[in-house]
C-alpha cells in the first residue's frame, strides 16, 4: 500500500479517535458540591434539647472560661466542652452540653450561664454528665443571629445537615436549589470555695459575658445588660444600659469598673452602684477589632485588621487609666495580627494569630520587652491559671507551661477531630 495513503488513514483514525475521546469527557465530567441545608427546630425543643453526653470531637473552638480544674471550651454554635485540666499534662475532656447557637458562657458556683441563641440559660453542672437547667430567660439577646439568616418568631437553626452531591456539567441547578435549599460554608464537677462562699470563674478577653462579685453582665452591640446572680441558679434580669455606640465586641471586669472593647475606641462604665453601670472614660481609636484587659493603672487593647471590623492596624496600644474618666495612650507596639490577651503580675501574653504565644515584660509600659514566643500554632484567646495559659487556637485547645519562662513549653493539646 502507498506510504502516503497510510498516514493519510492513521491521521484520520487519531482525530476520530480524539474526537471520541473528548465527547467522552465532555459527557461523564462532574463537579462536586457541598451544602450545609438548615434543620428547624421550635425554640422550645432547642432548650429542652440542652443535655451533658459524654465527651465530643472538638470542632470550632471559640470562647473559653476556667472555674477550679475545669476548663470550659466554646464549641460555636454547638454548645459546650467541659475538660478536666487537674493534671495539665494529660487533660481529659469530661462531658460535652450540647447548646444550639451557644458562643458565650460564664461559670459562678456550680451554675454555668450560657447563651442559646435570644436566651439566657442557667445550667447547674454539679455533676457534668447530668446537667439540669435551673432557669431560661428567653428573648434576653435579641441581636443574636445566625449567619444572615433570621430565624421567625417560632423556630430557630439547631444544626446544619451536610449534603453532598455530584452534578453533571450543564446540569441546571436551579431544581437542586429549589428541593435542597442551602449554603456553602467554609471548611475550616466545679465546686464552690471550702468555706461555702460561692466563687466565679475567669473568663478570656474576647468574652461578652463577664462576672463580678453577685452580678452577671453582658454586651450585645450597643447595651450591657446586668442580672442578679445572689442565687445563681436563678439569675434575675435587672438593668439594660445603652453604651452610645453599635460596635461593641468584648467585656472585661476589674475593681468597680467594666472594660468594653468596641471596632472604634474603650468604653469603660463604673458599677460601684452595680445595678446601674455609669459610663466614665472613653479611649477612641482607629475602626478595628479591640480586646481589652486592665489592672490598677493601665489599660492594654489589641487592635487588628483582616474581619469584618475593617482598618490596616495590627498593634497593642497601651493606656494609662490612672484619671480612669481620660485615658490616655503610653505607647503603642506594632504586632503581626493580636486577639486576646492576659497578665499576671509584670507579665503580658498576647495572641498574636498565627505569629503564635508572646509573652511579654510588662513591667515598664514604656518599654515592653517580648521574653519568649510559643511558635506554631495560630492563636485566638489566653486564660492565665496556676503558671499555665491555657491557649484556644484554631486546630485546638493547648496547655502551655510557664512556670520556668525561659522553657515555656507546650505541654498538652487537645486537637480538632
């Protein structure tokens, strides 16, 4: 056979042979989608669905609040981890309350206060693993939302039910969303003192409830609310005070005074009448995200950007609050991109994000100096308990040991599953 009339064939067999191969590929490829479909439950069935089972996997840590050994750990929106922290080298998680819409939390006593979505509840956590609700104060948080959904009068978002599907290029995916409504979403026993005196725990700087003394205060955007918790089972609803701005973040308890961290300045209330919180000084700055902590003279607020609060600054800003109606800026110390924060005694710690742990000398606010960084793990908030900070970060919960500060070291971590 002619050579020529042979390449000729071999040629047009590859193209017919590309040609199917290609119609092949163009029928069978797919595309692959989750979607998290909201399931509804009344409101009535949210809260009477709160109830301790054993411990679960950790998903999205959040808030976090010590009482004695106990540890307890925000999951967002799915309630609450309680982990035993009385060997810190080997932490075991002890009970997991399951709380729809729970991203706050306070411990007085044995009663843990939570948020389940508008409500405040009052949970007695004697024995974890059979907890019982000792009172709901419903429709208290009204500017609790869920995403950009606004749940009706009678039912609210308990759970988000994955869905997985694989469509077919050119499928119309108008009938999927109409039958599978949906969003994508990214993947990412306490007791009381020996004398009988009824204690309150610590909470972290990107807390909005906050206990002091016989009163439980929380921040929404723009009010503090206050509740009389003499008998903390039974928290009475007092007092809502406007704080004269819609941007409020976070609360923070010392001596007679409340600490609020706002996207625009400090805000700081007196409560030596502490039903009636009296705005005192404020301290206004750039729009950005703004925990803030105190002790006796000063003032330490961490500002950054990269959230929905906006602005480019990622520092500290240090306050003196010795005329506490005018506070006034010492110093400021460029960061990489802080959240929450602690002290004890000279020493500062601060989440830097995923520049990881910075403990700092405090002792001289003009001239603080960084003494040791915890590299590798991106961190969110800081509690300060018994020489060891307990660090919420994004793959988890770690226990770091600072009891000798040239070895401060990651002792334990419960992880992500």
């Amino acid at each position: 056979m002619n050579m020529k009339y042979m390449k000729r064939i071999t040629t047009f067999a590859v193209l017919i042979a590309m040609l199917a191969l290609t119609s092949c590929f163009k029928d069978t490829v797919t595309e692959k989608y989750t979607f998290f479909r909201p399931i509804y439950k009344t409101k009535a069935a949210v809260i009477g669905g709160i109830v301790a089972a054993l411990p679960d996997a950790i998903k999205q840590p959040g808030k976090i609040f010590i009482k004695g050994n106990y540890v307890f750990l925000n999951d967002i929106d799915r309630g609450v981890h309680i982990i035993d922290f009385s060997s810190p080298s080997s932490p075991k998680k002890v009970a997991f309350i399951s709380i729809p819409g729970n991203v706050d939390m306070a411990v007085r006593g044995n009663i843990l206060y939570v948020d389940c979505y508008t409500s405040l509840v009052a949970i007695d956590v004697s024995n974890p693993l059979k907890v019982e609700k000792t009172a709901v104060l419903n429709g208290i948080f009204p500017h609790r939302r869920y995403q950009n959904f606004v749940a009706d009068t009678n039912a609210v978002i308990a759970e988000w039910q994955r869905v997985d599907t694989i469509i077919k290029k050119g499928y119309d995916a108008t009938e999927f969303d109409k039958n599978n409504w949906g969003i994508a979403l990214p993947f990412f026993s306490v007791a009381s003192s020996p004398t009988g005196t009824i204690t309150n725990g610590t909470g972290g700087s990107m807390a909005r409830f906050a206990l002091l003394q016989n009163r439980l205060y929380t921040v929404s955007n723009s009010d503090i609310k206050v509740f009389n918790t003499t008998a903390p089972e039974v928290p009475a609803f007092l007092a809502q005070v406007s704080v004269g701005v819609n941007d409020v973040e976070t609360i923070f308890p010392f001596g007679n005074h409340l600490f609020l961290g706002s996207n625009t300045g400090m805000h700081i209330f007196n409560v030596s009448n502490p039903n009636a919180p009296i705005k005192t000084g404020v301290f206004t700055h750039a729009r950005v995200c703004d925990p803030v902590i105190a002790d006796q003279n000063f003032a330490y607020v961490t500002l950054r950007n990269g959230t929905n609060c906006g602005g480019f600054t990622n520092q500290l800003d240090v306050l003196n609050i010795n005329n506490i109606s005018s506070p006034t800026l010492v110093k400021s110390y460029q960061l990489t991109n802080p959240h929450g924060l602690a002290k004890e005694e000279n020493l500062l710690f601060i989440c830097d994000g995923k520049a990881g742990l910075k403990i700092f000398d405090a002792t001289n606010p003009q001239a603080i100096n960084l003494l040791k960084t915890i590299e590798g793990i991106n961190t969110y908030d800081v509690i300060l308990n018994n020489k060891k900070a307990m660090v919420v970060a994004t793959d988890g919960l770690y226990c770091i040991d600072y009891s000798i500060l040239n070895n401060a070291k990651i002792i334990s971590k419960i992880a992500l599953q």
